[in-house]
C-alpha cells in the first residue's frame, strides 16, 4: 500500500511538471502578442498624429499661399493701373508737344510771311497792287481771304497800316445789298460821308487814310490797290 501511495505522488508531481513545462511558452507568446499589438497601436497614433501635423501644415501653407497670391494679385492690379494712367499722361503730353510744334511751327511760318496777330486773327498787308478780284484770289490762295471787319477795334487796328486797301466788302451779287466775303450781311459800317455813292459801278470797298473811322468809300473793283488779308489765328 505504502508503495501504491508513493507511486501516486510521484505521479502526480511529474504530471504538475509537466503542465508547468506546457503553460511556460504560451504565456510568452500572448506576453509579445500583446506588446506587438501594443507597438502597432503606438505606431499608429504615431503616425496619425504626423498625418494630422502635416495637414496642419499643409493648411498653413495653402492658406499663406493664397494670401500671398492675393497681395500679389492686388500689387499687379495695382501697377497694371499705374501703368495704364503713366501711359495715358505719356500719350497726353505728346499730343499736348505736338501740338506745341505744330503752334511753334505756324507762328514761324506767320512771321516769316509778314503776318501780324490781333485778337483772333492773323493779317497780312500786300506789298503790291491789284484789282479787288485778284487781291480776293491771293489771300486765298494763302488760306485765307480779304479781311472783314466786324468791329471799332479791327477798324482801328487796321487803320495802324497808314494806306488805302481793299477789304472783303461789296455788292457785285446785288446792288446795295453789302455783302462781305464770308457771306454775312453788313451790319457794322464805317462809310464815309455821302457814301457808298455806286458812281460809276462801284461795287467794291476800300479803306481811306487821314482817319480812322468812317473811311469806306466805295470804288470800281477793276482799280489796283494794296489789300489786306485775314485768317483765324
């Protein structure tokens, strides 16, 4: 019996041996089982926080960027539109220099030609004689025409040239129907005494020296004289 018993704990001591032997490696397979499991899941935070960190900064740059574009956006606008408005004071101070050439130009050409300016007009005495007809025909083909005379002060002014002269007045059209060149009627005059007389077809008008009012007098147009002629300034 004693030897039955001894058998049986020595049976049962190698049978717990035996377990504790089997329990040992599994244990240490759940143990790094469970700390891979572990790392992965510190890895995946690891990695989802980067992920979130770079879409943060992502976010900031695409939205510097952006602010960046717009200033640049609107410092390009801005220099389009001083750009366009140097461009149109260029433009316009060319025109406004051309146009000074062009003044400065015809100014020379008037004083060359013996033109002389008043008011807003621009005179010239012949420096020879002919009929009212020819005289008409020079000044036009100088660009302009025998001068009319339409107030006190052109009277005056053109009394200052101390001759006789034809201007652009007569009634060869209708007679007593005074007419000037330009087509306008005779409102203002000037005739002196007991004139326009019509003696002898006089259809045309010349100024008189000796005074500087009322000095028409009407004459044939075929006479020679000097004559003076007008154009805008």
């Amino acid at each position: 019996m004693e030897e039955i018993y001894v058998n049986a704990i020595h049976v049962e001591k190698g049978d717990s041996r035996t377990s504790a032997s089997e329990t040992g490696p599994r244990d240490s397979g759940r143990r790094f089982c469970r700390a891979a499991l572990l790392g992965l899941g510190l890895l995946s935070v690891l990695l989802l926080a980067g992920l979130i960190s770079l879409a943060v900064i992502y976010r900031d740059a695409v939205h510097g960027f952006a602010a960046d574009l717009s200033i640049l956006h609107a410092n390009l606008t801005e220099d389009r539109s001083l750009l366009s408005s140097m461009t149109k004071e260029r433009d316009q101070l060319n025109a406004s220099l051309i146009g000074m050439t062009e003044e400065r130009d015809r100014l020379h050409a008037l004083s060359t030609q013996r033109w002389i300016m008043f008011s807003y007009g621009c005179y010239l005495l012949s420096n020879e004689r002919n009929s009212w007809e020819t005289a008409r025909q020079d000044c036009r083909d100088r660009g302009a025409d025998l001068v009319v005379i339409d107030s006190l002060e052109e009277q005056i002014f053109l009394f200052t040239f101390k001759t006789s002269v034809w201007i652009g007045l007569s009634d060869r059209d209708e007679q007593r129907t005074w007419t000037w060149v330009d087509g306008t009627p005779l409102t203002l005059s000037f005739w002196d005494y007991q004139q326009p007389n019509n003696l002898k077809k006089e259809d045309c008008v010349q100024t008189l020296t000796g005074k500087c009012e009322n000095n028409w007098h009407d004459m044939r147009c075929s006479t020679v004289l000097p004559w003076i002629c007008e154009k805008a300034a």
